[in-house]
C-alpha cells in the first residue's frame, strides 16, 4: 500500500469538516444540557444549531462526492486497483444481506464508543452513583472518589438494583403527578 496515492488535501479538508460537526454536536448538547439546570433552552437556539449541524453533515456528505472527489477516486482505483476509501474506512469488502448487516454488522459498529461518549457516561454514572445511598457502582467496584462512603457493611448489586427501582417508580410517580 502506498500512502502517495491517497488524497491528502481531500482528507484533511474531510477531516476538518468532521471535526466542525463533532464540534457543533458538542455545542448543542450543551445548549440542550444549560449547564446542568433543570430549564428547557429557547427552542430557536436549539433549531439553530440544529439547522447548522444539518448544513455541515450536508457539505460533508457533497464533498464525498463532488466530481474532485470521483476523479481522484477514480484515479486512485486505476493505482490502487481498488476502491480508495475501503482500505481507510470500515465498511464490509463483500456483499452482505440487509439480515447480515442487521444481525452481524452493526451491533459491532454500535458497540464502538467514542473516547468522549466514554467519558461522559463514565462521569455521569459516577455522579449518580455519588447521590445514591447504597453509592452505586462506586461500592460494589471500591471506586475511589472525593465524596466519603454513607454505607456501612457490603454493597452487592442486588442493592443497587434495588434502590436504582425505587429511583426509576419515584420518578415516574412525579411524572403521572405532574400530568
């Protein structure tokens, strides 16, 4: 494989634009999150950014296939004797049945979390955990945190499950109570 014969400058122009759209997602989350109060942003400021991310998915997507994107694909399958993207995306090299794609594929491909969505659910499962009175995973997995432990004696996952019910029926009676 011979990395000369990949576009460069296409890539780079790709790359940038993925992460415009990484980056304008991260901002409407946190326009939808308000910086962790219980209020609902202005739904203008979250259909902006809806719209922007839209139009940048869009760009993305002609830039793919703009006819400077075909010739230069072109012209790397007449060298490569391939499809160029195949050796640098994940996609399956043989024909597959919507069943296959279904069944075999992509739960693969959803089990592939990104280093942030990582992180973030890690620190939003710690932050429950740390509000919990059997303190959650923090507990049953002797994670260390700032906060001291309210529980005394071993936590087993039967009590966590337990509380995290009792957390899940006192939620849903304020939500029946509130319509």
């Amino acid at each position: 494989f011979d990395s000369k014969s990949l576009p460069i400058a296409q890539l780079e122009l790709l790359k940038f634009k993925a992460n415009q759209i990484i980056e304008s997602i991260q901002t409407l989350q946190r326009t939808i999150e308000v910086g962790g109060q219980n209020a609902m942003p202005a739904w203008p400021d979250i259909l902006s950014k809806y719209n922007v991310i839209l139009s940048q998915t869009h760009s993305f997507s002609q830039s793919l296939s703009s006819p400077q994107a075909q010739s230069q694909i072109s012209q790397a399958q007449a060298r490569l004797g391939s499809g160029m993207y195949e050796n640098i995306a994940l996609h399956p090299s043989i024909g597959m049945t919507d069943h296959q794609l279904d069944n075999d594929l992509i739960p693969l491909l959803r089990n592939q979390q990104t280093t942030d969505v990582l992180n973030m659910e890690t620190a939003t499962v710690r932050r429950l955990a740390e509000c919990m009175a059997t303190r959650g995973v923090i507990a049953t997995n002797s994670v260390q945190t700032d906060h001291s432990p309210t529980t005394s004696g071993r936590v087993t996952h039967e009590d966590v499950l337990h509380e995290c019910e009792e957390i899940r029926g006192a939620h849903d009676h304020r939500v029946e109570r509130a319509v």
